[in-house]
C-alpha cells in the first residue's frame, strides 16, 4: 500500500515537472504562431482517427452491417468536411491563415453528423447517408453561429462549451432522433438488431480509440497554456465514467454489458466537453461518474421502455450516449464555471435541442422521398459477394477435407 501511495505521488510530481516546461515551451515569441499550427494538426489528425476508425468500429456492433457501418463512416466524413469548407467560403474566408482551424471545425461537424447517423445506421441506404450528410450540415452550422458567435441575436453572452457537449453531441444525438422519429417504419422496429461475440470486440476497439485520443479532440482548440489542463481534465472524466459504467452496468444488469462498456464509458468525454479547459481534476472525474452513471441507466433501463412507447428505434442509443451526457455536461458549465451567464447557458441548451429536433423532423421526412431499404441492417441488399461468397467456401472445404 505505501509503495503503491509512494508511486501515485512520485507520478503526480512527475506530471507537474513535465507540463512546466511545455507551457513555457508554448509561450514563446514567434515560435508559438508555428509550433501551434503543428500541434492543431497534430490534433486534428487523432479527430481524424477518431471519426474513422473510433466512431467507424464502434458502430460495427451490428452483426451482419459491419461493412455498411464503416462505408457509411467513409461516406459521412467525406461529406461534411468539404460541405463544411464550403460554408467557410461564403463567408468569405480563403487562404492558409487559420486553416487547421478550419478542418478542425469541419471534423467537429463530422463527428456530430456521425452521431446522428448512429440513431438511423442500419436502415438508410447508402445514397442517404450522403443526403443525411448534405441536409445536416447546413443546421449544424446555423446552430453552432447562434450559439457560439451570437447569430440572430438570440443569445446574449458567452456560452461555456468548449469541447462541443452541446454544440456537437447534444445536436448531433437530437437531430438523429429527430429523423428516426420521421423515418422508422413498423418493419424496422420489429426487427431485432443482432450482434455476437465478434461484433461486440470489434465495437469495443472503436470505443478504446475513442478514449486514448478523446483529450485531443477537446484541446484541440484551446490556448496552449491550456491543454495540460484540459487533457488532464478530459482523461479523469473519461476513468470516471469508465469505472461508474462497470459498477452501474453490474447493479442494473446482474452482469457486465458489452454494449455498456463500448458506450458508456465514453460518456465522461461527452459531459466533460464544455468546462474542459476550466474545470479542476477532482470535479472533472466527478462529471465523469455522473455522466456514466446516467449513461448506463439510459442504455440499461430507458432504452427498451422507450422504445416500447414510441415505437422508434434509436440503434445506436445516441441520446443516452450523446443527448442525455452532452446536456449533463452543459448544465454542469452552471456549477463549474464561476460568473456564468445563467441565462445564455440555459438558452443555449434551449435553442440546440430546437433546432436540432425541428431540422430532423424536415430532414427526415426529405431521406424518406428517396424510398426504403427492403431488409434493415444487413450488407447483402447493397454489398456483393456475400452470399455467393459463402456459397463457394463449402465445395473448396469437401475437396480439401476428401484428400
């Protein structure tokens, strides 16, 4: 016990000797301007491996739709980084000056729009996922200008969301809802959604990279000084969340979920995002074990009664990953941040979940015009090979086994 007391601190005094000198490293004269455009790229390279192969493998825990999921991944970043590009050009803003922070806010947009695709994945086509992509966008970004830069005048004051737990998850988990709420059809609700032992390792390591690159995609935009702290912060909410899940999944289930782990865990990145860069280590891990808690009761208890009452599945549980710990931690800015603007905070949540609901709802309905999948979440109605391929295996097996 003294060894294991005398290396925790040994490592705390470590952790402070290490960030010293990259703070000041951070701050020096004109090399900060190039240092920190190496870092942001740095960062926006681990977003980038987040949006593929974190949210990519995480949403594989569909048995027979694994090929589809990472398609679709493919399809939904490709999408909304060059739309997002495109918004930046109306509004006047060419050249190289700020242009990691550009794609940086274009990966933000992609990754709201992958978790709005959580809520439909299985039961668009491919075709729609892109239009998914083409309607997103545009509300995306109409809400991230009201909110954050005070578009339309309909918030006065700033806004505590740093990491994007409102902006970006909250929006994200509700527009997906929204359209799932337009679309679902009686057939899809009906059919179950299978996963295996194999689908679920696979989920699994979408969620580990998601973790380990979390913190850079919080810090991504912070001041220099800042990204200690803010990684810091990011990686105690996520242990919080992490070890709330386990114990939540146990006392709720009897035994431990695999679907709790991959996704609940996570919820201490989602809820830590708006007092990333401001919050103190202790309250950090705090918001993480609320944020898993609240998760695991979401996946656990809410997820099958609400869909029972509504009649419209959410596949992915979106709202009790995203929605529900991306509002936790947007209200937890009122508790966390001193001399808050109450009020903006507040209306901020407010007109993100308007927002996103009604441009869902539209967006939805617009998906829909385009037709059905016959069979939802399977390969075989968009992919080839897959049943010929099967078909093959057997006769080269007999031969094999016959000599």
């Amino acid at each position: 016990m003294k060894n294991c007391i005398k290396n925790i601190l040994m490592l705390t005094l470590l952790a402070f000797a290490v960030s010293g000198p990259v703070c000041a490293a951070e701050n020096v004269g004109t090399t900060l301007a190039a240092l920190s455009d190496v870092q942001k790229y740095e960062r926006a390279i681990h977003i980038m491996a987040m949006l593929l192969i974190g949210f990519g493998f995480l949403m594989v825990f569909v048995k027979k739709y694994g090929r589809s999921a990472l398609t679709a991944t493919y399809l939904l970043v490709s999408v909304s980084i060059p739309l997002y590009f495109l918004k930046e050009s109306f509004h006047g803003v060419g050249g190289s000056e700020g242009i990691i922070d550009k794609l940086i806010l274009a990966e933000f947009a992609a990754a709201s729009l992958l978790i709005c695709a959580g809520a439909v994945l299985g039961r668009l086509k491919m075709s729609q996922y892109m239009l998914l992509g083409v309607l997103f966008v545009p509300f995306y970004a109409l809400n991230e200008w009201v909110v954050l830069n005070g578009g339309l005048g309909l918030i006065s004051g700033k806004v505590v969301d740093t990491g994007g737990s409102i902006v970006i998850h909250a929006f994200g988990a509700i527009f997906g809802l929204a359209v799932a709420a337009s679309m679902t059809t009686q057939k899809e609700y009906e059919t179950p959604i299978e996963c295996d032992d194999t689908s679920d390792r696979y989920s699994l390591l979408g969620s580990m990279v998601l973790w380990v690159f979390w913190p850079s995609f919080c810090a991504a935009l912070v001041a220099p000084a800042d990204v200690p702290r803010t990684a810091v912060n990011v990686i105690l909410a996520l242990c919080g969340s992490t070890i709330a899940t386990y114990f939540a999944s146990v006392r709720l289930r009897g035994k431990i979920s695999a679907a709790d782990i991959a996704n609940a865990t996570l919820a201490g990145g989602v809820a830590i995002g708006s007092t990333c860069d401001l919050a103190v280590p202790g309250t950090a891990f705090a918001i993480g074990i609320m944020a898993g808690i609240v998760s695991t009761f979401g996946f656990a208890i809410i997820q099958s009664r609400l869909t029972e009452l509504t009649k419209k599945v959410d596949t992915c549980g979106v709202l009790y990953l995203h929605g529900m710990p991306g509002i936790l931690g947007g209200v937890a800015a009122l508790v966390v941040v001193s001399g808050i603007n109450v009020v903006a905070q507040l209306t901020a949540i407010l007109i993100t979940v308007a927002i996103a609901a009604g441009s869902g709802l539209i967006s939805g309905k617009v998906i829909a015009v385009m037709g059905r999948r016959s069979e939802p979440y399977i390969d075989e109605e968009e992919f080839e090979g897959e049943e010929s391929g099967q078909n093959e295996v057997q006769p080269l097996i007999a031969a094999t086994d016959t000599v």
